[in-house]
C-alpha cells in the first residue's frame, strides 16, 4: 500500500531533499524513465541511464534516504508533472522498474515485461531470450498484477497510448552490479551482465524502430 496516492500529495508532505527529477528531452522516439528510481527500487536509475545513453531522451524520479520507499507511487496514479509532459512528446515510451523476488517466484522469471506495447513486448521478450535471460510478459501471463494494461499506467502515457514496462528482479539486479545493489556505494561499478542486459533493451528497440519507421 502506497504512502502517497499522487505526486502532490508526495510534495506536499516530503521535504525537498528527500527527491529530485533529473531528465533529458532529446527529442528521440523513446523515452526510457523510471518513476521509482534512486533508493526507491535499486538499480532502476542506472539501467535507465545505461539504455538511454545519448540518443534516447530519459526521466528518473530519484528517492533519497533510508525510509525512501514510501515515495513509491503506482504507476497508475504516477502523475509528477515533467513526466507527463515528455510523454505528451514521446510517440513510444518503456518504464524500468524492480520487482521483489516474491513477484518474481510469483511470475517465474527473473524478468516481465508489461504494457500496451505488444509488438515491443515480443521483440524484447525474443531478443532477452537470446542474451541468456529468464524472461515472461503479459501476453504468455495476462493476469499478473504487472501487467500494465491499465491505458491509465503511466507507461502508456506516452503519444501512442502504447509503451512497455520492464520490471527486473532483485536476483537479477543483484548481478548487475559488483557491490551490494541496494546501497548507492554499491552500484558504482557495473557487470558484463547489466551491459548485456542494457543492451538487449536497445537492440529490441532498434529492431522495433526499423519495423515501426522504414
């Protein structure tokens, strides 16, 4: 259960340094966000930075301090102001987010992805595969609570009223970086395999970027 139920309510109640918003429009296709970024779901800020690199345009709502989880706000209801905007600008979005591995057992894969996006979804989910990852969605498990089908998620948001969400386990992020995920410190230095990772992401959406404009 959430603390906060909007942005504003989070605003109103939070003091500044408990958050910031960093983002880059560079007018890209793409836009590669996480709404719960910094300590709120480890890792999602730096996957987020990696896949966006300096081509796509990104979006971090970062969460600092020890008791920062309770600025997580679902992505239903996900309403930060700048965010919403760059969707208005973005014709295809993708949301980085992390999962608890209770979900993971739950969807059985160390990776799900969700959203609107079908034609993404399928394309990432193949090209994962081939990179060696445990990967699932929400065409071969629709009733997972990850879903994001919701028109109203955030993910699809964007001008296509299509994106994709790309929840990742603790296991698997815990791999991603040579010291303890969960701690700031910890995430300094990245492994081969969140480079992997990060770029299957871009391939699939080179691949889909093909499709979608040639």
């Amino acid at each position: 259960m959430d603390n906060y139920k909007y942005f504003e309510d989070l605003r109103n109640n939070e003091p500044d340094t408990s958050f910031d918003i960093a983002f880059k429009d560079r007018k890209s296709h793409f836009l590669i966000f996480s709404p719960h970024a910094g300590g709120i779901e480890q890792g999602t800020s730096e996957i987020c930075l990696q896949i966006a690199g300096n081509t796509f345009s990104h979006y971090l709502f970062n969460g600092y301090g020890n008791n920062c989880k309770i600025l997580h706000i679902t992505s239903t209801n996900f309403d930060e102001p700048i965010l919403l905007g760059l969707l208005t600008e973005h014709q295809y979005a993708i949301s980085i987010h992390g999962m608890t591995n209770d979900l993971k057992i739950e969807v059985d894969a160390d990776i799900y992805l969700g959203g609107l996006n079908i034609t993404l979804i399928g394309i990432t989910t193949k090209v994962l595969r081939e990179t060696q990852f445990e990967t699932t969605n929400n065409i071969e498990k629709p009733k997972s609570r990850l879903s994001g089908k919701d028109p109203g998620n955030v993910t699809n948001k964007c001008l296509s009223g299509a994106g994709m969400q790309v929840e990742i386990s603790e296991d698997l992020r815990s791999k991603f970086f040579k010291g303890d995920f969960k701690k700031k410190t910890g995430r300094k230095e990245v492994t081969e395999t969140f480079k992997r990772f990060c770029d299957a992401i871009g391939q699939s959406i080179t691949i889909y970027e093909k499709g979608a404009y040639n």
